[in-house]
C-alpha cells in the first residue's frame, strides 16, 4: 500500500469517528428532550422569545420572519401529504391559491368580512381536496406527481383567464380587517396571526402523526397494497390527506391574502410549489420539527445572503444537491438506535 | 363436508386486467374446517382467485359468497373486518416497522386495547421466534420468520378465513415444514384456509380438497389424496 493510500484510510477512519461522536451528542440531546420538565421550558422560553421578537428587532426582520411562519404552515400542510401519507404532490400551491382567491373574492366583490370568509375557505379547501385526491386514487408516485402538477396549473390559469378572479391583474385592494377593533395593519400584526397559525399547525400535525389516523397513512405509505390487504380503508385516508393538507394551505392562503392586500395568478405559480416541497424535503419528510426547519431554511438562507448577489440562488441550488447526496433523509438528525 | 355448511363460494367468476382474461369463470366452494388449495402453474390465475376475493382486484362478472353473502363488490377493508384475511405473496411486511407494530397494523380496526396486547401475546406464543424479536425491524428478519410475521399479522384480526398465497415461496425445506405445520395447527383450532401454492407436493399432504387451474380455467378438482395419486397431475406438479 502506498503512503498516500495509507493517508487516505486514515482519514476515512477520522470522518467516521467524528461521525460517530456527532450521534453521540446528537442522542444525548435527545435523552435530554425525553425528559418532559426540559422539553415543556425549552418550548416555554423559544414561544416567550418569539412573542417578544418583534418589539425587539426592525420591521425587516419580523417581516421576514411573518413569511416563515407562513412557509411553517404550508410545508406542515404539504407535509401531511408528502411526508405522512406518502403521496408525491407538485401542486399544493394550487391548495393557497383557492384560499387567497376565496377569501380575496369574498371581501372584495360582496364586502364580506374576512373572519367569515374562512369557514367557505376551509370548504373550499375541502372541494379541492377531493378534486385532486379522488381522479388519483390509483395512481402512485410519480404518476401522481404528474397529476398535481397539472392541477396545480389548472388552478393558475384558470385564475388568469376568470373575470371573477380579476385575470391576469388579479384582486387588488383587499380591505385587511379589524380583530377586537385594532385593523389589522402592522406588520407585526401579522407577526403574531402566522406564529399563531404555525404553533398550531405544528400541535395539529403532531396530534395527527400519532392518531389512528397518522399511523393510517404510516402503513400506506410504507405499502399501500399490503395496508389495503390488511383491512385499512386506503380510499379515505388518502382522501383525507389531501383534505387536511389542502385546508392548512387554504387557511394560509386566506391571511396572505389580507397580508399582501393584492394578490395575482404569479403569486401561485409551480416554482411556489416546489420550494414548499423542497422545504419539506430539505427538513425530512414526516418529520415535523424538520419541515419547520426546512421552511426556515428557505425562506432565510436567500434573504441573508443577498449581499452575493444573484449568485445566491446559485449557490443555494448547490449547496441543495450536496446536501441530498449525502443526506436524503433531510436536515433533522435522527436518533440513531 | 356439506354438513359443515359453505363458508366462502365462488360462481362462475370472471376477472380482467385490462384486455387480458385472468379467470374464465371460476366456480368453487370451501367447507367450514377446511383446507383448500388451489394448484396451477405460473400465470394460472392463483393469486388472481386470492385477489378477486379479497376485493383488491375487482370481478368483472360473477360472484363471491362469503357465509352466504355476497361479498364481491365491497371495499378490501370491509371484506377483511367480516374476516376474510388475505396474506399476500411475497409476504409484504413492512420492513421500517417493528415486529410488534407490523403486528399491531393487523389489529388496526380493533380499538380494544386489552384485546391487542391478547392477541399479540398469542403470536407470540405461537411464534416464539418473533417473540425474542418483537423490536426489531421487519426487514431484518429471515425469509421464514417474514412469513411468520405474514401469518400473525393475519391472525390479529381473527380470521374466519384465511387466503394464503404462497407461503412457502423462497424458504428452505426445513422452514417449509415448520409453516405448513403452522398452517394446520391454525386449521385446527378453527379456522377456514384456502391455499395457493406451487409446492403441490406439501400442499397436497395438507389439504384436505384441491383445485387444479390452468390460464385461469379450473381443471380438475377433488380430494387432496385422489389428486396426489393423479397421473396428470404428478406429472405436470409433482415431478416424478
């Protein structure tokens, strides 16, 4: 064996030893967290933090941070979906178009107010749910991903060419509304309405992982023959993902709505759809404390890095595919057994 | 047999993939207490059969009968809560779960505690091997005690029936034995199997009928012994 073999065992050897003590502080903060006194005040002291961030920190900042806490609602929604049923879906933006567009037709054209506009949101998102969910009820992986991807347009450019959905300029000039008498009109406001949404979508979502229900879609997407074999109607619980999934974007949908005050068919095109789902993938699929941080992850790693330039869109791209190559499980570390 | 009464019956049963004729119509019956097995080369529509009851793949014409009900155009969930249990082939336990979760997926419309962790005890007990391995990976387990697993998946649900397709595929003759042995120790204390298998030979020493298909047509049918002894039949399955 030549030196530089010899060099290069040695180094192999030195990755793998400072692999193994990785894992090793990895699930030592683990066994940590099993102790509930620790977790409940780790969770305590991060929501007090969060709640008093924007008093803190510039308007840019909690702007930023509004927009990841919206992103933590959408990629917890898709999650469902992707990540615990298991089905590949390219269109969820589709799923806050119908939000936003209820919601932004409602207040505008018939002066309903927004608090009332979210319960026809939600039985929007129940509709469009199902409009995805029952035509791909046989279909799988990446015959699915087709589908919604095609759904996904569907939903935009139908928004485009209705006189309903105000074409291509879409609904401008939507009122924001009033919550116990203070309109609805700071950014932070706002701040506070999405950190509200993602705490519970994250308690929802973790609620639903552990239900019958989340076990449901653990077995079909581990196999979805033999779960069928096995006496697991297969029919509502893919229904179901796609129903809850969707009604998590649609709610968001309908805030953003009355954050942006103007929304159009760009606002909801394929490349919104694939960065929910690159959030999800980046952060681990399934995995709830990952998706939230691959929402994270998206939404500032282009937003501290614009003193690059516009190579940082570059440069995220391949500090992506690095990253699922050598990890395609996602960011969040697991615990190994 | 009759005396016991029809458990599961199939008339004239027809099912296609697409273009393609599976079964031609397929007619027969399976006895309380018994076993059956359906023997037939590759492609001979045996899985098809298993497939069709158990509603996975849906019968373009005639009927399934389970307990004098027609059972053939319902959903996979309901026919496997009236007790039907299909074990597919191949096994197809998941192999990311536990032993003891692949276990409970079986008992999934159970909502009684108390009445899983009996059953799952009783799986144990008649799978010792799984026992020492109930936290283990299904995926890691061997051939033979994948098919275990298979099978005690199947019996939490407390079958009156059960379709077994295959379960000797891949294992070696020592593990054959100690399936099939398996197999009629669940015959005996009650209940109802229909068999699927290319082993004829083993299949044969314990059923107590047969069917023979051939591209989807039933051929021949009767007792496992008379059938055993059958020119045709030794030489097309059994290899003499």
């Amino acid at each position: 064996m030549s030196d530089k073999q010899i060099n290069l065992q040695i180094a192999a050897t030195q990755v793998t030893a400072i692999q193994k003590k990785i894992q090793s502080v990895i699930d030592k903060l683990f066994d940590l967290l099993e102790n509930k006194k620790i977790r409940y005040s780790i969770y305590a002291v991060s929501m007090a933090a969060l709640f008093y961030l924007p008093q803190k920190t510039s308007m840019y900042v909690t702007e930023i941070m509004t927009n990841v806490w919206f992103h933590v609602v959408v990629c917890l929604g898709l999650n469902i979906i992707v990540g615990f049923a298991g089905l590949l879906s390219l269109g969820y933006a589709a799923f806050f178009a119908v939000g936003a567009y209820t919601s932004g037709i409602m207040i505008l054209r018939y002066g309903i107010s927004f608090w009332l506009t979210l319960p026809v949101s939600v039985l929007m998102a129940v509709i469009a749910g199902l409009a995805i969910g029952v035509p791909t009820l046989r279909l799988r992986s990446d015959y699915l991903a087709i589908v919604t991807l095609g759904f996904g347009e569907m939903v935009r450019l139908a928004a485009r060419n209705m006189a309903i959905t105000g074409r291509a300029t879409g609904l401008v000039g939507i009122d924001r509304p009033a919550f116990f008498g203070i309109t609805m009109n700071k950014i932070a406001h706002f701040y506070y309405a999405f950190l509200i949404m993602a705490v519970l979508a994250t308690i929802i979502s973790s609620r639903l992982q552990n239900s019958r229900l989340g076990r449901a879609w653990r077995y079909i997407r581990e196999d979805e023959d033999a779960a069928e074999a096995m006496g697991i109607n297969t029919v509502a619980v893919r229904l179901y993902a796609f129903i809850i999934g969707s009604v998590f974007g649609a709610i968001a949908g309908s805030f953003m709505a009355i954050k942006m005050t103007a929304i159009s068919p760009d606002s909801f095109t394929f490349t919104q759809s694939v960065m929910i789902l690159l959030a999800v993938v980046l952060g681990g699929m399934g995995k709830i404390p990952g998706v939230i941080l691959g929402a994270f992850i998206t939404v500032v790693f282009p937003e501290i890095s614009r003193g690059i330039g516009q190579y940082r869109m570059l440069i995220f791209g391949v500090v992506l595919m690095v990253l699922m190559i050598y990890r395609p499980q996602g960011l969040w570390p697991e615990r190994e057994l | 047999m009759n005396e016991n009464g029809t458990v599961l019956s199939l008339e004239n049963l027809e099912t296609w993939y697409g273009q393609i004729c599976a079964l031609r119509g397929i007619s027969l019956d399976v006895y309380r207490g018994e076993i059956v097995t359906l023997l037939g080369s590759n492609g001979a529509g045996k899985s098809t059969t298993l497939k069709t009851i158990s509603g996975l793949v849906p019968a373009l014409s005639g009927k399934v009968k389970f307990l004098g009900e027609d059972i053939t155009n319902s959903m996979p969930h309901s026919i496997v809560e009236m007790g039907v249990i299909h074990v597919p082939e191949g096994r197809r336990i998941f192999r990311d779960l536990t032993v003891t979760e692949n276990l409970e997926i079986g008992s999934f419309s159970l909502k009684d505690n108390a009445e899983r962790k009996k059953r799952i005890e009783k799986v144990f007990e008649t799978f010792p091997a799984l026992a020492d391995r109930r936290r283990q990976m299904g995926g890691l387990l061997s051939g033979g005690e994948q098919q275990m697993l298979a099978i005690g998946r199947a019996m939490m649900t407390d079958p009156k029936v059960l379709l077994l397709d295959e379960p000797s595929m891949g294992l070696a003759p020592v593990l054959v034995q100690e399936i099939m042995e398996i197999i009629k120790n669940l015959n005996e204390e009650g209940t109802t199997i229909l068999l699927v298998e290319q082993n004829a030979k083993v299949a044969l020493q314990l059923a107590d009928r047969g069917y023979v298909l051939e591209t989807g047509e039933i051929v021949m049918e009767g007792d496992a012994d008379k059938l055993s002894q059958d020119d045709s039949i030794v030489k097309a399955y059994l290899g003499h």
